[in-house]
C-alpha cells in the first residue's frame, strides 16, 4: 500500500470581468476497491454562492460551483490524502479470448441484454474523440490475433502504442483529433488513451477513459519539485470472467499496468466526460491557465519536515 499527499492547483486568469460562472470539477477520487480517500477539500476563490456535490452519469464524484460575483481570477485547489493498493491482474488461464468479450457486447434481437454487459456498453461506442474506425481496427489487429486472450492483447497494443508514438508536448492541444494523432505519431498521455480506446472499440470491446495522478521519479540525486507534476490519463477495458463485472488497467505512456503508483479521479467515455474543470462564464474575454499537480509519497513529506 502507498499513501499520498496531492495539491492540484488550477488559476484561469481573464482578460477581463467575469460576471457569472457555472462551473462543474472532477476533482475528488472515486472510491474503488483499490483506493480509499482519507482526506479530500477544496479551496475556491473568489467566494461561490453556490456548492453541489453529486454524482455523473458514469459514478464520479463532481463539485457544482456557482460564482456570481464579478472576478478577474479564479482558483482551485484541490488537496487530497489516499491510499492506493494497486490492482490484482487475473490469472492468464481466467481471462477470456478477446473475441468472446466482443461478443457478449453484441445486439441479440429479442434478447433482453445482461444488466453487467448492457452497464459496459456504454463504452464500446463511438465519442468525441474515441473513433471507430477501419483504420484503428487494422492497426490494432496484430495485438489480438483469433483465440488469443485479452489480457495478452491489451499488453501487446500498450506496448505497441508506447514503442511508435513519440511522447511530444508540442504536438497536440486537448482538442486535436485522435486521427490527427494517428497520423503525426506524436502527443501526450490525453491522446494516447484515445487512441488505444479508439482501437479498442473499433475491434468491438468495451474501453473507458481513466483520468488521475501518477508518481513521477525525479532524476538520481534530485529532490522531486512542487508542483512540476501535471495530471494523468490511461485507458480500462472490459474483461469480465467467472460472472464479475472486471476490467483491466493499461498506461499506453508508460507501457505498464497501472498499480500503487496510479490514483484514479474519474473515468467516462473520453476526456470530455472527466475534464477536471469545465464551465461557462459571462463575460472574461480571452484568459490564460495555470495547473500544477504535487503528489507526494508521505514517508517523503514526514522526511522533508524538520
């Protein structure tokens, strides 16, 4: 088990006034079986006039804000303590053929689907930026040839992924299309995971979105640097085994199977579904962001501390 302090700290400095604002934040970790939150709050400026806490469509836990009075400058800061376990992989021998988790997602006419398999479907479909497509089917296709296990080809198409696309900063915004990232084989951790889930789905399987926070290690010799972190994305698939509702991690970034160092926020269809703050505001012009995200394993914070 590993235990961890997180400060994600988000600022949108405006050009001008902001006189209303709704804002909606994917900010606070799920609770799965895998993590448990010891400690989470929010720091807002200016004063909101409003605060909701729900649930989404897809489970997370999301902060409605209302800000009414006019700014120039809006903060978050988002201050989490958690334990993270990691997940447990299946033993191979447990884990269906990847063509027998497509076809229980499959339309049966005048079958009434199963609740689990009609719950995970959800994922299996187009969205904004996870395409289906031919194209992401033939690419992906070497990773899952017929009667091999799923398992054995969301590791194969990790790795794949990971080895011909360069990680590049420049190359892409939030809102490049994931056939501009298949094309310039280049981008970052948001467009690695649209582009495993869009091959994915385009091979008829059931993927989702996972945004959250990874620990970084800095340089041998180094001390690790506040606020140099940035928020994280990798891809889950549906793998469902002995009657359970299972679902398999994959950080196509890192080629590696998330454990103890990834913590989860939330998880929908794409990043539209998950973005950690997303609103409308009157007035403001044009603004500039700033995030910066610190995680910190706490055996360091109680070394640091005199």
């Amino acid at each position: 088990m590993a235990r961890y302090r997180i400060i994600h700290d988000t600022e949108y400095r405006y050009a001008a006034p902001v006189s209303l604002s709704r804002q909606l934040l994917h900010l606070t970790p799920r609770t799965v079986p895998w993590q448990r939150c010891l400690e989470h709050r929010l720091e807002i400026l200016p004063a909101f006039a409003l605060r909701l806490e729900r649930r989404d469509v897809f489970g997370n836990p999301v902060t409605v804000l209302a800000l009414e009075a006019p700014h120039e400058v809006l903060r978050v800061r988002a201050e989490t303590t958690i334990d993270v376990l990691g997940q447990d992989l299946p033993d191979e021998p447990e884990v269906p053929t990847w063509e027998a988790v497509r076809d229980l997602l499959k339309y049966h006419a005048g079958v009434p689907p199963d609740p689990m398999h009609l719950s995970a479907a959800r994922y299996r479909f187009e969205s904004r930026y996870g395409r289906v497509k031919h194209d992401f089917a033939a690419y992906a296709a070497d990773c899952f040839p017929p009667g091999g296990g799923l398992l054995d080809g969301v590791r194969a198409l990790t790795a794949k992924i990971f080895r011909e696309f360069a990680f590049d900063p420049e190359a892409t915004t939030v809102a490049t299309p994931v056939t501009e990232v298949f094309a310039a084989r280049r981008g970052v951790c948001q467009d690695f995971s649209h582009l495993m889930i869009s091959c994915l789905r385009s091979l008829g399987l059931a993927a989702r979105y996972v945004s959250g926070y990874i620990l970084t290690t800095p340089p041998e010799g180094q001390t690790r640097l506040v606020g140099a972190d940035a928020s994280h994305a990798w891809v889950s698939v549906w793998c469902p085994f002995d009657g359970e509702d299972r679902w398999i991690d994959a950080d196509p970034t890192n080629n590696l199977m998330p454990g103890s160092q990834h913590v989860t926020l939330a998880w929908g269809r794409d990043f539209t579904d998950v973005s950690p703050l997303r609103g409308v505001i009157l007035g403001g012009g044009s603004h500039d962001l700033t995030v910066s995200v610190t995680m910190l394993p706490l055996d360091e914070l109680a070394l640091s501390r005199p």
